[in-house]
C-alpha cells in the first residue's frame, strides 16, 4: 500500500460557553483545526486531526500545522502509510521537531492500518482494556463563585471528575480550589490545573493553603525544575502536563520522582505511535495517566479514546470527549458523552467519516 494524496483543511470550532480561559490570561472562543485526508492506492483513506490550545499554551499553533505540512506531506507520497515506524522516522528526517505537525498525519495512519486490519485502532494499541470511560469536565477560569457554580450543571451531564483551570492570582485560585472541593462529593475528582501559571512562590502559598483538600496540583510553573521544587514541598498528587513532551523528559521524571500522574496529550508527543510508547512506559512504571489532547474536534476525540481504550483501567486517571465543548461536528461515528463517559467506536480504524460540507475545500492537496 502506498500515500498517492494528502488533503489539508482548515475548519473552525467555535465554543459552546462563548470562551474559554485559562492561566496569563489566554483565551479562546474559536479553535483552528487542522484536518488531514490521506489517500492510498488500496482505495483506504484515513484521516487525523490537530488543533492547538491558541498560539500560547504550548511551542505549537494552528497556522504552524499547515506551514509544516507543506514541508513534508509532498515527500511522503509513495510511502506505505501502514509502516508506521517507517513513517515517523521519515516525519523525523523532513522536519526537525514540531511534533504536532505530525500527529495528524500519524493519526491518519492509524486509521488507514485499522481500516486494512478490519479492527479498531484500540485492537491495534493493545486491545479492549476497558468498558466505557469516564470524562473530566475543565471549568474554564473565572471568578471563584461563578467557577463553583458551574459544578452542578456539569454534573447534570454525568460527569464526575473536574479540572479547575487556576494559575493566577493565588489568593484568588486559593478560593477556587477551596469553594469546588466543598460542594463535590469525596467520590469525586478535582485537579487544580496551573497551566505553567504560578512562579514559584505563589505555587508554594497554594499548595500549603489547599494541603488539607483532596485535590491534585497540575503543573504549577513553568519550568520542570521549577515544577520538581513544588513536588517536593506538597503531599498531594502532583501531575505534569506542558513539561511531558517526550519519552526522554518522561525517563527523567519517573527517575526524579517528579509527579504521580502526567497528562499525555496525543498531538503534543507527535501521534499515536509515539503516545503509545510513553502509555506504556507509564504503565510498566506505575504512572497514571490522563489521556487527551491539547483540542479538537470529532477526529482528535475518537483518537483519544482508542489510545485511552486500550489503556489498562487503573492507569487511567481520567480523559475527556472535546468534541462535546464545541458547536460543529465535523465527522460521523466520532464517540459521544453518555452520563459522563464515552466509548471508542468498534469500527474498523478510527470509525470517523468526515461531514464533508463541514470541512469545505482543502486549504492544501499533496500528489
């Protein structure tokens, strides 16, 4: 089997809750995704996604994604899209770095192999390793009152496990851990994410204010040092996220003891292929996980939860159906929330097949 085109398109997400906010004052009302169609010779034609928090979450932003593409899709033509390992090292040789320019096409790959195989991807990462999986609802930051208040309604969607978006005035994020964990349940979850937000000072006054509360702290600073410093000056469950973008950082965490749990975000590490490799680096090293994503839509959801499926349960902190924030579905057979969990479809590949009105005209066509 052989790559005979790669189509790009670029398509819109806007939010249902108008905006959401997180750390230095980012925001985002509208998500630039970037889609990509890979064709065979085999008449199989997979498709991935990659969208980026904004230009400033993480070293990634959408226009990136297509520049990039344009720098190796033309190069990856006659390449047999089922040799994946194959296919990242060549990834590798075209361009240095910038992992999220080839997570989609990485993910498409996937679903062109699925689709060979007969089998869903999650077959593919390891088999079926459980049923239904429960989501975490991120609460977008606000003030304290307002953030609290959201918890009900979240609720009403079945979900269990939430993830307060702090990292700024600690006084403030103080009170948003404090007012959230009161009204929750001691069954439910609460991760304080920092999104890189505090410096260090801050993060120690917030850990010590919060040290009698079920809750994680996410990380609190920029830097891994920064972060380490923190780790070890708090009893609660400490989880990395920006930090963890690649199997060599994760060696070194898991060396230092630098967290109990990490957030492995698919596009962040470069696809599937390379996400497994850290999944199961995880587990073999009894780290849990959070599997996502930085965004996305339709196809960045069924990735997830394949990768996610196929993920023994008890590693599994916690994962989350992005598809349900925005307010256009982009593809059929994408998994949807039900009570607060979603399912990997059991349909040969990644199960996704495009609305095409809703991806309109490629932005970019490789032959």
């Amino acid at each position: 089997m052989k790559i005979t085109a790669i189509n790009v398109y670029q398509v819109d997400l806007p939010l249902k809750e108008g905006r959401y906010n997180w750390s230095n004052d980012n925001s985002v009302a509208v998500f630039d995704a970037t889609v990509v169609e890979v064709e065979t010779d085999a008449g199989i034609t997979g498709y991935g996604e990659t969208t980026p928090l904004g230009p400033a979450y993480l070293p990634a932003y959408a226009a990136g994604v297509r520049a990039g593409l344009r720098e190796i899709a033309p190069k990856l033509i006659g390449v047999d899209p089922t040799d994946l390992q194959v296919l990242n090292r060549r990834m590798d040789a075209l361009l240095r770095g910038h992992p999220y320019v080839k997570a989609a096409l990485d993910n498409a790959c996937w679903d062109i192999l699925g689709q060979a195989a007969g089998m869903p991807v999650f077959k593919l990462l390891g088999g079926c390793q459980q049923g239904p999986l429960a989501l975490y609802r991120a609460i977008s930051q606000e003030a304290p009152k307002i953030m609290a208040s959201k918890i009900d309604g979240y609720r009403k969607e079945g979900y269990k496990k939430f993830q307060l978006k702090v990292g700024g005035n600690p006084d403030q994020d103080i009170e948003r851990i404090r007012q959230c964990r009161e009204i929750l349940a001691p069954s439910e979850v609460l991760v304080a994410d920092a999104n890189t937000g505090w410096t260090m000072h801050e993060a120690a006054r917030v850990v010590a204010a919060v040290k009698d509360l079920d809750v994680y702290i996410e990380q609190p600073c920029p830097s891994y040092e920064e972060c380490l410093t923190i780790r070890r000056r708090t009893a609660l469950p400490f989880v990395l996220d920006e930090n963890i973008d690649g199997v060599q950082v994760l060696l070194r965490g898991i060396e230092d003891h630098a967290f109990d749990a990490i957030n492995l975000k698919i596009s962040k590490v470069g696809g599937l292929t390379r996400a497994r490799q850290m999944r199961d680096l995880c587990v073999a090293t009894g780290v849990v996980m959070t599997i996502e994503d930085t965004w996305g839509g339709d196809f960045v959801t069924a990735a997830i939860a394949h990768l996610a499926q196929s993920t023994p349960e008890k590693f599994l902190l916690s994962t989350t159906d992005f598809n349900s924030y925005g307010t256009r579905d982009i593809a059929t057979g994408a998994p949807k929330r039900i009570d607060g969990k979603m399912s990997a479809t059991d349909a040969p590949g990644l199960g996704c097949k495009p609305i095409r009105e809703a991806l309109g005209a490629p932005v970019a066509t490789f032959r």
